[in-house]
C-alpha cells in the first residue's frame, strides 16, 4: 500500500475496496463486503470515510466516446503569450467552459497546457482551436490527432 494512504490511517483493507471500486465502481455494498469477506456496515462505513477524505472523488459511467458521436480524440498544446495570474485565470475559465475539452494540465516544458479534447469531426476541432488562437493569451497552439489508443484506463495502481 501507498505509504500516503497509509499515513492517513488507512489499511489493506481500504485499499482493496478501493482497487475494487475502481474496477466496477457499481458493485453494491453486499457484493463488495462478500468479496473482501468483511461485514456491509464495515464496508459501508469504510466507503463514506473514504469519500469524507477525498480518496474517493465522485462516480462516473465511462463512455466510448466514438460510440456516442465523437470521432476525434486530440491533444492541443497550448503556449501562453504571457504568464501572468490574470491571463492564465482567463484562459483557464474559458477552457474549462468548453464541454469537449476533457483534460487540462498545466505542464512543463516547451508548451504551457495540454489539453485533451474530443469533438464530432474535423470542423468541431477547427472551430475549438480557433476560439483557442482568437485568444490574447495563446501565442501557440499545437494539435496532435489520435489514430489509435492501446491503453486508456482511469485505475491508479495503490501497490
């Protein structure tokens, strides 16, 4: 186990509902407290601390996104014109405005963010990158397409 997690006073057995829950995170309490051979009220009340810390963020239905009408996956880089608090505050809100922008990092090296982006088709990408480019903010934008994915997974590994 994670020595953080641990630190935080948590044991073997939260790790493995959390390896679990991360693996369906729709097993019901019954189900989850006969696998882990520990009693749904112990269960139960292990989930909520683990929500009450933050561990366990929220749950989620992870879509096939090609499935569902968007054909495109991309990462744009983005390079700021400027790295003042404002104008990154600014750029932050409006990309975390647009509805097909997945990811946001901020990152090292030659770019400032990186985002992953899924639309429809290629015009749903050009019309994001340029609302992107319209901005002051942006000096660079770079956008690289995916043709294929060999892994995509959101389990963080707590060995």
């Amino acid at each position: 186990m994670k020595a953080s997690l641990q630190n935080r006073g948590f044991d073997n057995l939260d790790q493995t509902i959390l390896e679990e829950l991360q693996a369906n995170g729709r097993i019901s309490v019954a189900d989850l407290a006969r696998k882990i051979h520990l009693s749904q009220p112990a269960v139960h009340n292990r989930i909520k601390r683990l929500e009450r810390e933050g561990i366990i963020q929220q749950y989620v239905a992870l879509l096939d996104h090609e499935q569902v009408g968007y054909d495109m996956l991309a990462f744009i880089q983005l390079t700021f014109s400027q790295h003042t608090p404002k104008l990154t505050a600014g750029l932050l809100k409006l990309i975390e405005s647009q509805v097909r922008v997945l990811e946001c990092h901020q990152i090292t090296g030659e770019a400032d963010l990186l985002l992953k982006v899924i639309t429809e088709n290629r015009q749903a990408l050009a019309n994001v990158v340029a609302q992107l480019t319209e901005c002051d903010e942006v000096q660079r934008v770079q956008t690289s397409l995916v043709l294929s994915s060999s892994k995509m997974t959101t389990q963080i590994s707590l060995d």
